[in-house]
C-alpha cells in the first residue's frame, strides 16, 4: 500500500536536503505538490537536485546556508517566503556526527563543531521558521533527532547529548506555539541506508550487519521510510500530534 498526500500550494523547508534523509523528504514533499526550499551547506548539490526536480515540473528552490550561522538560516527562510509566498512545513534534518571518541579525550573543537550543526542549527532554523509561521498562524515543522536522543551511545557523548536537546526544544516549542497554531515534533531514526552511514561503514565506525540483525525488523531502514514519517507528521493526518518524538528504528529503542 502507497501512501500519498496533497501538498499543493504549499511550502516546504528542508535543511541537509541533498543528501540522504534530506533528499528523500525533498522528492516526497516535491512528488506530494508542495513548493520545497532545498537548503544546504554544499550549495552545489542542492542546486543539481533542484535543476532536475525543476526539470519534471516540481517548484524547488536550492539555497546555500550553513546553519551554525544565524544569519545564513534567516536569510534562507527570507528567500524561501518570498520566493513562495509563506512557508508551511520544515524538515530541520541537517545533522553530523563524528567518530566516536573517549569521552575524557574528546576535543573542544569536535564538541563544538557536533553541537554547532546539530543543536544550534536546529535551534537557529526553528527560530525563523517560527516567526513566519507565527505571522501566518499556522505550521507544522519536524525536527531530526535520532535513536540517539533516546538512549546513550558508547564513544559518541556529545552527539547523543544534542540529539537529546533536539527532542528536549521539540517539546518545548511544542507547549509554547500550539497556541499560535503550530505544531512541532521530532523523528528518531534508527540506522538509516544513507551516504553517511556509508561512510561510517567503509572507515570501520560501523559494522551494518550487525546493526541490521541488532534489530527486531532484521535490516537498515531506508531514506524514504523517514521520509515517509516526516510528511506524515506535516500532514492533516497528524492534526492532533505535536511534542512527539517518533521513533523510526525497526524497534531498536523497544529493547
């Protein structure tokens, strides 16, 4: 069974949206008829995924923007309004994680650089999200967090630490904008088939056969089944869910 919504008309807000779970969500919001602001530090990729969404007929918009800068993120938000005329939904996915270090040993630069995107990029893009969505009264944003924001991780302190802050500010916006007719809420991927994890599995960070069989459901989860999760929660389907933090992790968190 295929699950399929309308989003025409409206707009949606993907950062880290060139690659891997940020794509994902772009193609799904772009299939689904929604505007869609293609928002990324490498400003070349989001450009070729938004020529060739422009190529089928999609209205996509690439922005460059490194979320650890405030300013960048509220620019972006600008250029998406004004480019669409509102801004209805937010992916706010852009995320790293480094590799896993002792915790006594871990460097004041890898802390920042983890908190940085992670934390304060979430934090910056639901700042200006919200303003607009305030203005218009409506609006739906879901934040990435991770399996790593419900549980701890040996070696990866700082990364669990900010994944739990993610979900610790969705709550909190949560409470606060529900009255201004917004709705906030996260996603909590499990291990995810994306270039990252890819990455992770060629420089021996991570053997994915045990991840898969470390798991009730037996295998990775993949880009579209996050993304799958992401437009429900942005969808008149998930009218009544906000302060949520879903977990899409094949049950490793019911363990």
């Amino acid at each position: 069974m295929s699950v399929t919504y309308d989003f025409t008309g409206r707009t949606a807000f993907v950062t880290g949206g060139s690659a891997g779970m940020g794509e994902a969500a772009v193609r799904a919001f772009a299939d689904a008829g929604a505007n869609v602001a293609v928002v990324d530090v490498d400003a070349e990729a989001a450009r070729t995924l938004a020529d060739e969404l422009r190529a089928q007929g999609r209205h996509v918009v690439a922005i460059g923007c490194d979320v650890t800068e405030e300013a960048q993120v509220a620019a972006a938000v600008e250029t998406t309004v004004e480019t669409f005329g509102g801004l209805d939904m937010a992916f706010n996915n852009a995320g790293i994680m480094l590799p896993p270090v002792d915790s006594a040993e871990e460097s004041l630069e890898a802390f920042d650089a983890i908190v940085g995107v992670n934390l304060k990029g979430v934090w910056a893009s639901m700042k200006h999200e919200l303003r607009q969505m305030r203005r218009q009264g409506s609006g739906a944003i879901v934040n990435c967090s991770s399996l790593g924001g419900l549980v701890g991780g040996d070696g990866r302190t700082t990364y669990h630490a900010t994944k739990h802050g993610v979900i610790g500010a969705t709550k909190s916006v949560a409470l606060q904008y529900g009255r201004h007719g917004v709705r906030c809420n996260a996603v909590c991927p499990g291990t995810i088939d994306t270039p990252m994890v890819a990455r992770m599995a060629a420089g021996g960070e991570l053997d994915t056969a045990a991840a898969a069989a470390g798991v009730p459901l037996g295998r990775l989860g993949k880009a579209e089944e996050i993304a799958a999760a992401v437009l429900w929660l942005c969808s008149d389907a998930a009218s009544y869910v906000t302060g949520a933090a879903l977990p899409v992790d094949a049950g490793h968190t019911a363990q």
